[in-house]
C-alpha cells in the first residue's frame, strides 16, 4: 500500500520553469484551463505507480520525479523518468539494429545503444546508500480516465449496427463493477468466515471447559440475546434459526444456564466482528441508495450489483444512465481502494450539480484511508476542499 507525497515535472507542455506539488494524504484537486497539463499530470502519478514507461514516451514531458509513500516499508521512495538519455542516443531505428549482421557494427556498440533505448524509457528508483534493498515494483492504486467521451464510431465493428455497439459498452461496463465487486465482495466473505471458525473454536472451549474464570454473567437482557443467537444460526442457515423456540422459553434458559450465557456472550462477540467486516458495504449501498433517485435501489450479493425498480423488477448495470455508470463505478473503486490513492479524470462529467458538491467528501466517507487526486473544471468538486489541497496548473 502507498500514497504520492510530492511531483516534480520538467518540460511539461513546453514549459520553462519546472512544476512541484506537495500532495495531501487526503485530497488533491488539481484545476486549470483546458490544454493546461492536468490529464497529462495525472497521467505521469498513474505511470510512476504503475511503472509504465511506455506511457511516458508519449507523454510531452521532459524529466518526472514521483516520491512514493510505501506504507508497507515505511519510507519514500523516489522515481524519476528522464528523456534525456534518449536524445543523447542515435537516432537509428531499433528494427534496423537487428537486422544489422555481424560486422555491420560492433557487438560492444550495438549493446550500448540498445541499453541506452531501454534505460532511457524506464522509471529509476532512487537508492540511499542506507536503502540497497529498495525493489523496482509497481504500486496497488485506482487510476479512472475520462471515459465519458468515447466514440461509438471508433469502437464499431465493420458493418456492426450502431446501437449493437452501444450495447456491448453497456455490457463491457456492467462486468468490469461487476468483476471489481465480486473480487472485494469474496474478501470480505472470506474474513467473516474467518472470523466465524475463530467463534465456533471460542463456543467451544466456552462450553466444554469447567474453569471458574470463564464469564458467567449475562451481558444481554434475554431479548437481545435471543435475536443475536438467531441471526447468527440464520447465517449458517435458514433452518437453524427455528431451533431456538419462543422468546420466552430461551429466556428461561438464558437466565438459568452459566453454559448457554457463556455461548452467547461469544456469538455476541462474532456478531460485532461481522458488522463491522461488513460495515463498509453497508455503507457502499446506502450512499448509492441515497444518490440514486427515481426509485432505484442497489442490491448487492454474492452474485453481483443489480438494481431494483420500485415495481420489483431486476435490472443490471448496463442499464443505468451514463451518469449513474459513472458515479457508481467511482464509489464503488474508490470504497476498494483500501489505503492507496485514487486518481480521477474530470470525475464531473455527466453527474448533477448536487453530486458534484458532495463527492469528495462521499469517497472519504466510503474510504476515510484512500488519497484522493482529481482533475476538475468544477468549482462544485472543490467546494468542500480546503485552499491548501487545490493546486491550480
């Protein structure tokens, strides 16, 4: 897990003067004119974490430095990307290098230039004389484009209907949430199976030992008790649930059995555990929940996101407006982000007014760990955000 703690651009768009930004472990908006560097900036964070050197080559910048927090190691790491080197290489073609025979050029030559080519496009990880064990790695991170401004055309297969291309985006776009929530959604599923094994073994031991230590003493009034010991049974099945009998008859045993407290005292405590594994896409479904309008409500499961209309019917999320696609794929990248950074490209476009100004703080709410770096024209996005965390471009 990582954070960006500072950027230093060269050469960005041409400029003289160099760029350098120290980001917030929190939010970074970053505004300006159109054609002013801001998805191009983005695109340098999202390369550096990603170590992709061939994004830089296209890039009209001329030297980057990226410092990487690693929460893991618990130091920054510098990256840097300079174009330099490959200015000072020959302009010769790589496919002609090849090809070239033995004798053409010399061995010792020809293994300069073509270590040359590579070294110049990659990213180079500072080292300290204190720091020999640094490893060239990429960084776990969300990176989101613009991707509200797509052609259709441009993506139309010869003779493919128009419309039959709209609906394969659609489709395209309900499996990547769809594929991000399972992913999460199995994690999760996997910690509260965890932590339901860790009751069971503590229900046992509770119930078999004969030690005095062992708390006797009720916790919950009867009532609370009862529902708790029934969702707990609900989880592993339906059926089992029926197993308790009335309210009162439990209530009878839970104020007279020191074995049956002790139980419920540790179902109680495998309860809490799973609401709060769980606390998270709880709260996922109400934000959207609460966004959303016209009646849709967001159902999630182990089987994927689907949403329901107030008739009852099922639709997926290929059916959303282009805005609600929009906004559901940012919270729901954002909320599984975890403690790394988030970038976003003009996270504004085709959402309301009303969402606008409520979205960095609706992220955070969702994810109070991730770093937040958005590209916007919108003075609602940046409503909310301190003077200090705005940096114009």
């Amino acid at each position: 897990m990582a954070h960006i703690e500072r950027v230093r651009i060269e050469g960005l768009l041409g400029r003289t003067q160099p760029i350098e930004l120290m980001l917030d472990r929190t939010v970074n908006v970053f505004f300006g004119e159109n054609g002013c560097g801001k998805t191009t900036l983005l695109k340098i964070l999202q390369s550096a974490l990603s170590l992709d050197s061939e994004l830089m080559l296209s890039l009209p910048v001329e030297r980057a430095e990226v410092d990487i927090y690693s929460i893991t190691d618990g130091r920054v790491i510098t990256h840097v990307w300079d174009r330099k080197i490959l200015r000072n290489q020959r302009e010769l073609p790589l496919d002609f290098l090849h090809s070239l025979r033995e004798g053409d050029i010399s061995a010792l030559e020809r293994a300069r230039y073509l270590n040359l080519r590579s070294s110049g496009s990659e990213w180079k990880v500072q080292q300290s004389k204190r720091s020999k064990d640094i490893t060239r790695r990429s960084w776990s991170h969300c990176f989101l484009p613009t991707t509200r401004l797509y052609s259709i055309d441009s993506v139309r297969r010869p003779n493919e209907p128009r419309a039959n291309t709209e609906d394969r985006l659609n489709e395209a776009f309900a499996e990547a949430v769809n594929k991000r929530w399972l992913v999460y959604y199995n994690q999760i599923l996997k910690e509260v199976r965890n932590i339901q094994e860790e009751g069971l073994r503590a229900v046992l031991y509770h119930s078999l030992s004969i030690s005095s230590d062992l708390p006797t003493g009720p916790t919950l009034n009867p009532e609370q008790a009862y529902q708790r010991v029934k969702k707990f049974l609900a989880r592993q099945s339906p059926q089992d649930a029926t197993l308790l009998g009335s309210v009162r008859m439990f209530a009878s045993r839970y104020a007279n059995d020191d074995a049956l407290r002790r139980v419920v005292d540790n179902i109680n405590n495998v309860e809490s555990r799973i609401e709060s594994s769980m606390a998270p896409i709880h709260r996922f479904t109400s934000t959207i929940n609460n966004l959303f309008s016209r009646g849709k409500t967001l159902q999630t499961n182990e089987s994927g996101l689907a949403i329901v209309l107030d008739d009852g019917k099922l639709i997926t999320p290929a059916f959303l407006s282009s805005g609600e696609k929009h906004l559901l794929m940012i919270l729901l990248q954002s909320m599984t982000a975890e403690q790394n950074s988030v970038i976003i490209d003009e996270p504004e476009l085709s959402m309301h007014i009303d969402w606008q100004h409520a979205l960095t703080e609706t992220i955070h709410r969702l994810n109070p760990s991730c770093q937040l770096i958005v590209a916007s024209h919108s003075p609602e996005i940046m409503a909310n955000v301190p003077d200090e965390m705005i940096f114009r471009i």
